[in-house]
C-alpha cells in the first residue's frame, strides 16, 4: 500500500488527533501536504526524536510550514538560558553589580521591616463589629464537657430497642442542659472610633502598610452592612496615606448612607489623584443624578463608557438619566409662563428709568445657574455663538478639531520610511529633514510602475523587493516589510553583487523593521553590518543607538548619539536623547561617568554633512523662513486647539483652576480671541474672583462690544462684587442684544430687588425743611411779567438744587446730582459735588457710568473752580479718576478740544506750588492721561 493510500484512507480528525505514521515522515509527502496542523505535528514527532533523528528532514519540514503560515507557533524554538559566555566581560559585570545591589538593598528592606514596631497593642484593640455585648472574661469560653457514665447501656438488639423509653432519655437531655447558659454582660456605649491616625515618625512604607490595614478593615465593615464604621476605617486609611481607593470606597459608603455632598468631594479628591478613574466617575455620575444634575451625571456617564463600553452598571444609569432628560424636556415644553405682578410701594424706584421694578419670572424655576455653565442647557440660549467654546447657554458645541498630528514630530519621524529608494546610492536624512539623500528618501505607493523603479545597481527583481518592502514599511506591515529586505540581501549575496551602498540601506532597511518589532538585538546586528559596509552612516548609526538604549545599555547609546551629532549637528532627536541618557549615566556611575564611557570615534570631514551644505540663497532663504513661519503658525494654532479643548472638558469636570491655567495658555498664544476671555470670565466667577472676572468681560467688550456672554458675565461680577447698579445695567444690555435669555430675566428680578434693599438701607431720612410763605402784591407780578418769569425760574431752581442731597452717600444719589449739573452746564454745583465727595469713593460712585461728556465736565469743574480753591483736592481726584470703569476707553475716545482741556489742567496744577505735591508728581500723573 502507497503512502498516498495510506492518507486518503486517514480523516483531517484522525490525522490531527491520532499517531503520525512513520510513511509519513517523508519528504514528498510533506511537500505535497497542505494540511498546516497535521505538519505541525510530524514536526513535533521529528523534534521528540521518537523516529530518530533526522535534522535535514527536519528543517525541510518547517521551512513548509513557514511557507504556509510564517506565523505559525511551531516555528518558535526555545532559547537555553544565557551564560556569562554570551555575554562581553563589561555586560557580564554589569549584570553581576546589579543583581549584588539588588540582593543588598532586599536583605536591607527585610532587616527594616524586622525592626519596625508593631502598629497596634493588642488592648486597643476594638471590639467585635456589629456586636452589643462582651462575654464575661471569668467565664470560660468553652464549657467543660465532662462525660458522664451511662448507668445503662444502649440497646443491642431489637427486644431491647421495643423496651427503651425515648421520652424518657430526651427529658434526662434537656435536664442536664438547664441553667448552663453564661452570663452576658450587655455593653450599651461602644468606645468611638478615633478618625486620625498620628503617623508622626513612620515612614513612607509603613504610612503605606497602615493605609492598606485601615481600607481592608473599612472594607470588611462595607460588606457587614455598617457603613457608618465602613467610612470611619476609610477615614482613617486617608490619613494615613491618601490613595484614590480610599476616596473611592469611602465615597461607596457615603453613598449609602445618602451622604450626597460627601460623596461628591471623595470622587473628586480621587479623580485628582487618578484622572480617569472609572469608579470615581461613575461613582460622581450617581451623585450628580441624585442631586439632580442630569447633564453632568450623563457626562460622566459617557467617560466611563469610552473606557469601558460593556460596563453594564453604566449602561443601565445613563438609560435612566437620559429618560429623565427628556422627560424633563417635555416637562419645560408644556408648561407656559406666569406673570408675578406686585405692588412697588418705592416711588423713586418706580419713577427711575430702565429699572425692571416688577416683571415676569418662571412659575417653577429651574436650578439657577450662570449663563455659561457648562454643565446645563436653559432654554434661553442665543443662535450663533462661536464653536468650541466652554459655551454659555448650555453644553459644549463640538467645533472644527484642530489635527494635533502636526505638533508630534517624532511619531511622524518613526512612521517614515527606513530608507529610499532612488537612482542614486549613497547618503542619508535624519527625521528633521535638513537634508535630502537620494538613497535614503521614502519609495513611493502602490503603483505597479513605480514598484518596479531601478534602485541604484540593484538588478529589477531585487530592486522590485526593495520597493515593495518600503511599501509594507510605510503601511506598517513591519514583518511582511522585514521578509521582503530579507530576500533582497539574500539575493544580493547569492547574486555576488559588488554595491556596498544598497546593501547597507537595505541592512539599515531591515534594522528599522527590527526595532519597530521589539527586537533590538537583531537591529544592533544590522546597522553593524550596515555601517561595515558604509561607515559613517547617519541612520544605521541613529537606529543602533535607539537600541542600545532600549536595552539599557547607554554607554553604547551615548556613543552613537555623539558620533550622529558629529555627522549632523542639527539631529534634534540625539540631542534629545543626550541629555536623557547623561541624567542616567550620572545616577548610575556618579561624577565620575565619563571616565567609563567607551572611545568615541572622530567623524572625518568628508562624512560630516553639514560640511557640504552650499550657501543659501536669498530666495531659498526666503522661501524656508516662510515654510519656517507657516509651520509656527500652523503648531501655534494646533496648540490652541488642544489647550482649549483640555480647558472645557475641565469646565465641564467642574474643575475650574486647572481650566483657567489652559485658557491663559490659551491668551497667550492668541491674546485677541473673544471667547477665551468670556470662559476664563466663566472659571473665575465660578472662583469667586469677581475683579478678574470683569478684566475679563472689559477686554471682550473692547474687542467685541456686542458679545451678550460678556456682558452678562460682567453682571454677574458686579453681583459678586455688590455693584447692584452696574449689573443691573449689564443684564438690561444682554437683554436688549436677546430678549429670550431667561436667565438673564431672572437674574435682573433678584439684582432689582437687592438694588431697592440696598437704596433703602442707605438712604437716610429726609428732613422736613420750613417754606416761608408771604404775601405779594399780584399787581405787581402782572404788571411786570418778565420778572415774574425770573422768579418762576429761580424758584424751580433753588427747589430742584434744595431737592438734591448735599453729600451723596452711594452711587444713584451722586448720578442724580452729577446730571443735573450737567443738563444745566452748572461748573459751579458739580465743582461743589467733587468737594463735598470724598476722592477715594469718585470711581465707585462714577462706576460704569463715565463717558467723554462727564469726563470733560469734572475737569472743567476741576480746572475753573476747584483748582483755585484747593489745589490738593484736585490732585487726589486726578489721583483717583483713573480706577474708574471705563476710564481707558472714554480716555481713547477723546476728541481734540477735550485733550486741550487736560492738558490746561495739569499745566495750570503744575504751575501752583502745594506741600502736598511736587512737580514731578504732577509730570508721572499727567502720563496716565496724556
């Protein structure tokens, strides 16, 4: 019977499964069997030597299988262990210095840890969880058991059995047991569990074993249900050693217990250790939706979905959270708008214009929040703001992603081709593309044409394998690319073909497939061979440094690393690696490092390339300044991108310190984009840092006068600031630019509102002043109707300056008088307001209201009257002026005739000689306004 015979008459199963035949150890038959699992087996039975042993056969076998599948596990072959012979003396002896060192600092480690005292008596111990009583310590806690002898013997046959009395026995039993129960002592008062743990004079390590005790003890609680004893273990576990599990199983626990606010801080104290962390996210998720705060649970909701998309615990919640949005969402839909209508009994208030005294507001409003919270979406939000920013009215609007690809120059650099193929064959490039090698440079794609393009004095089948292997590099099929160089040198070498040139790009071809699989070792043992070939070669020398230094072995690297600088000065990527390496070699080997670093070859002249560089052009200077430029531009902008995306996804976190650092990042790189100061406006108002948050707001308006965000931003820093007018001002502004901002509608009722408190509150009674009433002849006013007019007009006058406080004592009562002065051009009352007012309050009563008019007024009141009188007075104002809202804009804004006027004012001050003042006084101050 054949062998052929023989296999048709075995099944794929029977084959697999059962004992290889010995026909079949044959080397036609395995040349013509397709079946890979079956080979993998005859290659077991010629390895086990079962058959004898037949190398030839052997390796014929596996060179099929690798010609089925290269992949295949029967192609691994163990490595014996390595031995000081295969290894340099210096490798060797670095090796035996570690493993020393390592055995000394375990056997010093144990000898700490043997005289470490142990962290608890056994009497402080507390007692046993969950119980409300302590046995007795006079009892014994197990009974003696003293057996009694039987005064009978049990039955031995069935006559005896149908004779024993079984009521009898049980009622002995249960006789015997009575009035053996122990006493218990009950323990109402269990001693409290201390909170803080005095880790004073522990060290880092054992802090670290205390924290881990005190978590498993809390978690020992957690699981019996006492979660009040579960939080006290945890707290103590934190401070011993913070750690984001103790965070997170303490905020577990508070959970439980429906500690909400608690919970809250624990989640966000872990994700500050942990950034990311998925049971602090979905921990904070279920807070936020207990507490109400849909949106963000939902957030945190969809990052722990993108870590983890089978978790079926937030599967489940973000189905329940956003079942409740739209339901809310229909909720907000139907329901219509009430009308509040009250009674203003304030006469003033009421008469005042551009004051909301009463107004509508939501029949059940919504939880308030600022316009611009990340975390909500109201109804009101206005169409058309930019993208990308943390925005105002509700949830982030995704903009156009800047590609961030451009500012990662090394990924790019790897994802390179190793080497070129081109007509000539020598030369090389390094990743920052300062010089172009004909032999070097990527092959071109897919083409069938360009596969087959010659490769310097490579015969066409060679070169094709070349050209296709630079193919598989760039697409990064590393081990199809590796299989591809290696039969093109094997081709090379069976061919005899005398070009040292492309033999050593395709060796230094190969090597970069070597290291971008890991196997630096093999990688070393091309770029040698390549540099035989071709000395002085920048990537061969490059790749055999980065790995050396993948090996640890950074004598070597830094080697190579210096030898690629002398080539090429301008490789960014040694430099970079030089100064890695050397913070190594001086912890390792002390000051004295260098002495132990290995010669370093001199690079002759003819190999280094930045010798032959030819001298520029002005064009071709140009031409790379402005490629230099655009490449800025283009990082500038890729940098923003990423700053102020990392900026609202931590305003959307609710971590507003580390979004404000991102958007001045962000300004400084783009110091006129109106939406970075409206979210860092944002950030410090939800800081508390109301007077930054209105620098903000200013230099948006300035950009933008339009921009709503910015003004209502503003009224919010005003509130915070207790400016009641300015942000009542801002909020009528918002509305006027969008009337549908409902918050904005609100917030104006609650400012209105604390607007008339503080009015009444700081307006003192008026007193009730006596009117002489006499008697005149009427002939006489109608005899002489111009005087009667005079009289009429004097009489309204003196009434409306009698009407007038004579020192106001807040903003409203100083604006009022200020333009009444001003509508009647009357220097005289408002030089008598600036002396009755005191010169620190003059911006806080100006407050957002100067403009030029004013501006120009109090400095012809200043000039023409008060001047004279009391030039000190004067200088304290001017001193005092400039901190004034908008005081830098009204100033830009000045026309010819008001700068004529200042300038006659500081001349006339400087001219006046004062105790209070001195020239040079005058000339710093007068620079602030000229």
């Amino acid at each position: 019977m054949s062998v052929e015979m023989v296999s048709s008459l075995l099944t794929p199963g029977e084959r697999v499964h059962g004992k290889v035949p010995v026909e079949h150890l044959d080397y036609d038959y395995i040349q013509n069997c397709s079946d890979l699992r079956y080979l993998e087996k005859i290659v077991e039975v010629l390895r086990s030597g079962e058959e004898g042993v037949y190398p030839h056969l052997t390796e014929f076998c596996e060179k099929r299988i690798e010609k089925l599948n290269p992949k295949s596990r029967a192609l691994r072959k163990e490595r014996a262990p390595a031995t000081a012979a295969d290894f340099s003396f210096d490798e060797w002896s670095q090796i035996s210095e570690e493993l020393k060192s390592w055995e000394t600092e375990v056997k010093r480690t144990e000898a700490e840890l043997r005289e470490v005292s142990p962290l608890y008596d056994v009497e402080d111990l507390p007692p046993v969880r969950g119980s409300n009583s302590l046995i007795s310590q006079k009892q014994n806690s197990v009974p003696s058991r003293t057996e009694t002898k039987r005064k009978s013997a049990l039955p031995r046959d069935y006559r005896e059995w149908d004779k024993f009395d079984i009521e009898k026995e049980c009622s002995k039993t249960d006789g015997s047991n009575k009035g053996k129960d122990f006493p218990v002592i009950i323990n109402q008062c269990l001693p409290k569990i201390n909170r803080k743990l005095d880790t004073a004079g522990l060290t880092e390590k054992e802090r670290a074993v205390l924290a881990s005790r005190e978590r498993e003890k809390g978690n020992e609680a957690f699981k019996a249900n006492d979660y009040d004893e579960a939080v006290a273990y945890y707290t103590r576990s934190v401070s011993a050693m913070p750690t984001a599990a103790a965070y997170n199983n303490r905020a577990q626990a508070e959970i439980k217990l429906q500690l909400w606010h608690a919970a809250l801080g624990d989640c966000e104290r872990a994700l500050e250790l942990e950034p990311g962390n998925v049971k602090a996210l979905l921990r904070r998720a279920t807070v936020q939706k207990q507490l109400g705060n849909l949106k963000v649970a939902a957030d945190d909701l969809g990052n722990v979905l993108r870590e983890e998309p089978e978790n079926a615990s937030a599967k489940k919640m973000i189905q329940e959270v956003e079942k409740k949005l739209r339901e809310c969402a229909q909720e907000s839909q139907s329901k219509g708008r009430k009308i509040l209508i009250e009674e203003v009994e304030d006469e003033e208030l009421r008469a005042k214009p551009g004051l909301c005294v009463s107004g509508e507001s939501a029949a059940a409003p919504a939880e308030r929040g600022d316009m611009g919270n990340a975390q909500k979406k109201t109804a009101g939000r206005a169409e058309g703001a930019p993208q990308g920013e943390a925005d105002t009215h509700g949830t982030r609007r995704r903009g156009k992603r800047g590609s961030l690809d451009q500012c990662r120059t090394q990924e790019a650099h790897e994802k390179k081709l190793p080497n070129g193929a081109q007509a000539s064959g020598s030369g090389t490039a390094d990743q920052t593309g300062r010089h172009n090698s004909s032999a070097d440079n990527t092959a071109a794609s897919g083409t069938g044409s360009r596969l087959d393009a010659p490769c310097g004095a490579l015969p066409p089948p060679l070169a094709r394998l070349k050209n296709e292997g630079n193919q598989l590099f760039k697409n990064g099929q590393f081990g199809d690319a590796l299989e591809k160089y290696s039969q093109a040198i094997a081709g090379c070498i069976d061919a005899g073909i005398d070009s040292p040139e492309d033999l050593s790009i395709l060796y230094s071809n190969r090597a970069a497939c070597y290291l971008k699989d890991g196997n630096s070792a093999d990688c070393i043992q091309d770029c040698t061979r390549a540099l035989e070939l071709q000395p002085f070669t920048l990537k061969p020398l490059l790749r055999r440094a980065m790995a050396y230094e993948s090996l640890e072995r950074y004598h070597k690297a830094y080697v190579d690393y210096k030898t690629v600088l002398q080539i090429d000065v301008g490789v960014q990527a040694a430099h970079d690696s030089i100064h890695r390496i050397t913070k190594l070699l001086i912890e390792q080997d002390g000051p004295d490092w260098r002495e132990k670093l290995p010669d370093i070859p001199l690079v002759p002249l003819s190999a280094q390339q930045h010798r032959h560089e030819e001298p520029r052009s002005a064009e071709l200077a140009e031409a790379r300044a402005a490629r230099a430029a655009e490449g800025a531009a283009k990082r500038a902008e890729a940098r923003f991108s990423a700053l102020k995306e990392e900026g609202n996804n931590f305003v959307k976190k609710g971590q507003f310190q580390k979004a404000l650092e991102k958007y001045s990042e962000c300004l400084a790189l783009k110091p006129e984009e109106c939406a970075i100061y409206t979210n860092r406006a944002l950030c410090y108002l939800k800081l508390e840092r109301f007077a930054e948050a209105r620098q903000d707001c200013d230099s948006t308006l300035q950009l933008e006068p339009s921009n709503k965000k910015a003004y209502y931003r503003r009224a919010m820093a005003y509130k915070g600031l207790e400016n009641y007018l300015a942000c009542s001002s801002d909020l009528q502004e918002v509305l006027r630019l969008d009337p549908n901002v409902q918050e904005a509608e609100q917030e104006l009722q609650e400012v209105t509102v604390l607007l008339r408190q503080t009015l009444v509150a700081s307006s003192p009674d008026k007193p009730r002043k006596n009117i002489t009433i006499r008697e005149t002849n009427d002939s006489d006013d109608e005899a002489d109707p111009s005087n009667s007019k005079t009289r009429q007009a004097s009489a309204d006058d003196s009434a409306e300056r009698a009407s007038l406080p004579l020192r106001p004592t807040n903003a409203y009562e100083f604006g009022q008088v200020l333009n009444a002065a001003h509508s009647r051009d009357d220097v005289n009352a408002c030089a008598e307001l600036l002396r009755r007012v005191k010169p620190e309050t003059l911006p806080l009563f100006l407050s957002n209201k100067l403009d030029g008019e004013t501006f120009h007024f109090i400095t012809r009141a200043l000039d023409g009257h008060l001047l004279q009188e009391d030039p000190g007075l004067v200088y304290q104002h001017l001193c005092h002026l400039p901190a004034a809202d908008r005081f830098s804009v009204v100033l830009m804004l000045l026309g010819q005739n008001e700068r004529q006027q200042i300038t006659h004012l500081f001349d006339h001050l400087s001219a006046v000689e004062s105790e209070e003042f001195t020239g040079n006084d005058v000339r710093d101050l007068a620079a602030k306004y000229i």
